[in-house]
C-alpha cells in the first residue's frame, strides 16, 4: 500500500457536499475531503490486516505529513491496535505529531492510538508529564485525553493507582489554566474516573472545586447523582 493509493482510496470514499460541513465543523483550513467516519474505519482495518507492523508505521507517517484532514485520522487509525508489536517505532511516531496538534478530532484519534502504546508499556507516562509543561494547548490537554484509560478500571492495581494519582496532580496544576479546550479535558478525566473512584473525584474537588469554572465543575460531577453523591 503506497501513499499515493492510500489518498485515492480516501479521495474515492468522499461524499459530495460533505467536505464543506465537515471543514466547517471541525473549523479546519486545511484541505478536507468528506469521508465519512464508518468508511474510513473500513479502509485502516483492511490496511492494518495487509500490511506488517513497519508498513503501517511507514504509510501512517506518510499520511500524516500530508496534513490532508482524513488522511490525519487515518494515520492515528492504522496506529489504534492494542497488540502491535514491536511498537517502539509507532509510539515514537505517534509522540513526535503531538505538536501539531491544532484540532480536537485529530488530537483525539491520535491520542487514542497512544492510549493502547501507554497500556502496553505504562512506563511511557514519564514522557508524557513532560507535556503537561508545553506551552502548546493541545500538547498540555494530549497529557490527559491520552492517560483516560486510568479513569476505567474498576480493580485497579498499584502501579495504576499511581499513576492515577500522578494524572490527578497534573489536572490540578490545570485547574488555573483559562483555556476552554483545557478545563474541558480536566472535566472530562474527572467525569469519567468518578465511574469507578468517585472517592478520588471527591478529593480532588475538595481541594480545587473552588477554582474549576463552573461549566467544568458540573461536567465533572455529571454522574453524582446516579452515584448518591452531593456536591
């Protein structure tokens, strides 16, 4: 599979009119093509079953600089695979595009492509604190869309524990910052960890509820009330 036939097959799923809403919507200026979300799926799952862990690693960087919208999610898509191995190239590639980040479609997809290499081998948390100190939004907010797989387990173990709580301390130091997409991902780890450790979400608000803006307190504290919590 060569780039080149890659982009064909994106350009081929398009449908007519749809570039126009979705560069709209997702408030892009670089070039859309109007595919829809189940035709790219169906295109990266027949591209991750033909080629081989280096291939798929090769064509998502090549699509990546493209800086083609779709071509975009394809490249996080060929990367999203719990079992890749070896997968040292892949969770180098997917670090090295965290700058560019500039939207929350293309960061999200990436950063769920990077949630499977952080389970696989957790001690890569190191690298990603490091983006807690980025003057880059979208890298800061990377740090916690790309840990929210520590909000979901119900048994966690120690080392998950710790790195929850390491998380928790970076959605802290957040607490301050006054960017929209910010306080929306400090929201959103919180609203999801008080699935399964409302103890936690509790504490934290306790020490920064005061502080968080008001639309991200009650994201947060969204399933309170289906817990029997009072906040």
């Amino acid at each position: 599979m060569t780039l080149d036939e890659a982009l064909s097959a994106l350009r081929a799923a398009a449908e007519p009119g749809r570039a126009e809403q979705m560069a709209q919507y997702h408030k892009q200026t670089r070039e859309v093509l109007g595919v829809p979300n189940p035709a790219t799926n169906d295109l990266t799952k027949a591209w991750r079953q033909a080629l081989s862990v280096d291939e798929r690693v090769h064509l998502a960087g090549a699509l990546w600089a493209t800086d083609v919208f779709e071509a975009r999610i394809a490249a996080a898509k060929l990367l999203t695979q719990a079992r890749l191995r070896p997968d040292a190239e892949a969770w180098s590639l997917i670090a090295s595009w965290v700058p560019d980040f500039d939207s929350w479609a293309i960061a999200d997809h990436a950063c769920m492509a990077g949630q499977k290499r952080l389970i696989a081998d957790p001690m890569r948390v190191d690298e990603v604190e490091g983006w807690t100190r980025s003057e880059h939004m979208w890298t800061r907010r990377a740090a916690l869309v790309i840990t929210l797989p520590w909000t979901k387990q119900n048994h966690p173990k120690p080392l998950d524990l710790e790195i929850r709580d390491r998380v928790l301390g970076w959605a802290g130091g957040y607490v301050s910052d006054p960017d929209w997409f910010i306080q929306k991902a400090v929201a959103w780890w919180l609203r999801e960890l008080s699935k399964h450790d409302a103890e936690r979400v509790v504490g934290f608000l306790d020490t920064y509820g005061d502080a968080m803006k008001p639309f991200a307190r009650k994201e947060a504290t969204k399933h309170f009330g289906k817990l029997g919590i009072s906040q």
